[in-house]
C-alpha cells in the first residue's frame, strides 16, 4: 500500500469540494450509483482499503471490517448518527470510527421547527388542497389548526439537536420539557427555560413532541402505540415511531398532525365531505378578539372530530 496516498473507499458522491479533499491526499475509489451500495459490491470494493467514507446506509460490521482486512484503519460516518456502525466491532477490529457531530446542529433543528408548523398549521394539506383545484370559499372552521406560540413543546433527546430546537421555541413564547438519560447543566437549562421530565409526564403534558435522540436499540420504536395514547393529544412528531402505529393513530384521531401523506381528506376537510354545522351565534374565528373564539375553544372544535362539531364557545 502506498502509505503517502492511501487507498479509501468513498460510497457514494459527496459534494465536490469533499471529493477534492480526499482525491489529493488518497487513491480514491468513488461509488458513482444511484442509492446505496449494494452489499456484495460494498464487501468487495472495500477490501484492501486503508479507509472507508460511509453513509448511514452502509453496514459497518464484522462482516465489513473482515472483508476490508487488517489494514483499515478508519471508517468515518458522512453522518452524526452512526446507528449503521457497530463500534464495537469496530474496536474489536482496532479501527477507528468517525461521525461528523455539530455540521447539521442548526439546519436539522430549522427543520424540525419546519416540521412542527407545518404539521400545526396544516401547510401540506393546504398546499395539497390549493393544487387540487376544487372549489373553495373561506370559513370560519376551515383549515383550523393548532397554535405554536404559547404551546408545550416536549423534546426527546436533549443533546445538540434538541438544545439547538428549545432556543427556537423560545422566540415562540413555548413552554419547553425535555427528556433525556443525561441532565445538562444547571446553566444549560436555566438558559434555555427547559425543565425536565420523565418520558411519560413529557408525553402526558406537552403539546408537541419533537425526538432528537440517537438511535439506538433503546430508543428504536420509542414511541409506540402505547407511549402514543399517553400524549393528551396527538400532533406532530418525528421519527422512531413504527408506521403501522402512525397510521392506526391518524385513523383514530383524524384531526391529528400525524400523517404519512397519503390519507385522503377525512369528512370536513379541504377536498373531503363537509359537516354541518350548528352554531350559537357568530364570532369572530380571531381567539386574540373579545367574544371570539378562544384558544382553548378552538382546540376543542378541532379536536371534536368532524362529524361532531358544534360551537361550545362563550355565549
Ligand atoms: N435527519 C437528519 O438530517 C439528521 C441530521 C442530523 C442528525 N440527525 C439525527 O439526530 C440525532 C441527534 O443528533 P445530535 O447531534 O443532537 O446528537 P447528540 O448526541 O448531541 O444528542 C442525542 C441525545 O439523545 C440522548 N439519548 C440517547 N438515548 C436516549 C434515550 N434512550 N432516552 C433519552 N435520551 C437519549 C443522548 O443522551 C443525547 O443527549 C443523530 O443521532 C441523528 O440520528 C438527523
């Protein structure tokens, strides 16, 4: 092996800049396909390598660190999360393994909150609905969803991620909890108005809950059916939750944010059929007017269910 420019794997293309870095210090091997690697073809290309570039769709095993051979030295993970790696093995096999924490801390927090809104605010449903065509007027119960600012936002996994999204919700008045197997510092909380919480208080008293946690045989299906009908009310949440369980919730609590995008409008939404409604009178749809709906009227509304709708609002 030529030890001025050793031979690396890289398993798919990465941004030029990346692929120029390894190029002029390694003899570097580029997998070019579309999608992951096959694995024959990942076992076979690997061998002989000092060192592997990896995704998080590459396996990085026993069976991986035996088919490289003992002259692996570091596999490093295009990713933070490394649940591809068995560090274990790794160390067994006396290779390094490498992540890349803090690159997507703010992007992936920015997204999360997008995630959180979008979901709150029905943006995709709308989104979907506008393109539709159909014919629509505006009214008073459509599109109703649910506030943000003010709301309890319940964070699972308080590492970078999770810190990084609390000081979003900050700027939206939000009551913060979070969840961890680590305290962070005093400081740390006091900074960012977070309290902690046991995961099933969280999950009992938040309004939102986001997950940042790695993932880990602990963490994989954390949220489950169970864990789900312990939330006071289902909204919007991101990943380790098993499909059928997202799917079964969405059925069963059709004003929810959970969605996997390919419901068809339920009775009362945009495209979907509409109820009648009775109501006591008019009020304004705005909850910051006096005699409008208020906040906590409007969730229930939305949360009635579709067929059941009735104004329970202040006289
Ligand atoms: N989708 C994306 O684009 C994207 C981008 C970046 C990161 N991520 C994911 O986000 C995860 C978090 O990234 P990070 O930089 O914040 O990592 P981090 O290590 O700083 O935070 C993870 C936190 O989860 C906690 N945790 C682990 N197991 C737990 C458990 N069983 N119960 C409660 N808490 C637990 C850890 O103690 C830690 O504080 C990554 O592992 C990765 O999988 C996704």
């Amino acid at each position: 092996m030529d030890r001025m420019r050793p031979p690396v794997l890289v398993t798919r293309r990465l941004p030029q800049e990346a692929l120029d870095r390894v190029e002029a210090r390694c003899d570097m091997t580029l997998y070019d396909g579309e999608g992951a690697m096959a694995r024959d073809q990942l076992l076979t290309e690997v061998a002989g390598k000092a060192g592997a570039i990896t995704l998080l769709t590459d396996r990085v095993d026993d069976e991986f660190l035996d088919a490289a051979g003992p002259q692996l030295k570091i596999v490093a993970n295009y990713a933070v999360g490394f649940d591809n790696i068995d560090v274990d093995a790794c160390t067994r096999h006396g290779v390094l393994a490498s992540n890349t924490p803090e690159v997507l801390t703010e992007t992936t927090a920015d997204t999360a909150f997008a995630l959180m809104m979008a979901a709150a605010r029905r943006i995709a449903e709308g989104d979907r609905f506008l393109r539709s065509g159909a014919p629509w007027i505006w009214g008073p119960l459509m599109m109703l969803g649910q506030d943000v600012h003010h709301a309890t936002l319940g964070i699972v996994g308080f590492g970078r991620i999770g810190q990084a999204l609390a000081r979003r919700a900050r700027g939206f008045a939000m009551r913060v909890l979070y969840h961890d197997m680590y305290r962070p510092p005093a400081e740390v909380e006091q900074e960012l108005g977070a309290e902690y919480r046991d995961l099933e208080d969280l999950l009992r008293e938040s309004d939102f809950v986001s997950l940042h946690a790695n993932l880990t045989p602990q963490t994989r299906h954390l949220i489950n059916a169970g864990r789900l009908a312990m939330m006071r009310r289902i909204r919007a949440r991101a990943g380790h939750s098993p499909r059928p369980a997202r799917v079964r919730e969405r059925r069963a609590h059709p004003a929810s944010g959970v969605s996997d995008g390919a419901d068809p409008p339920g009775d009362g939404e945009p495209g979907g059929r509409q109820p009648v409604r009775r109501t006591r009178g008019q009020a304004p749809a705005d909850p910051a007017q006096p005699g409008g709906l208020g906040t906590e009227d409007l969730k229930r509304v939305s949360l009635a269910g579709p067929r059941r709708l009735r104004w329970r609002g202040r006289g």
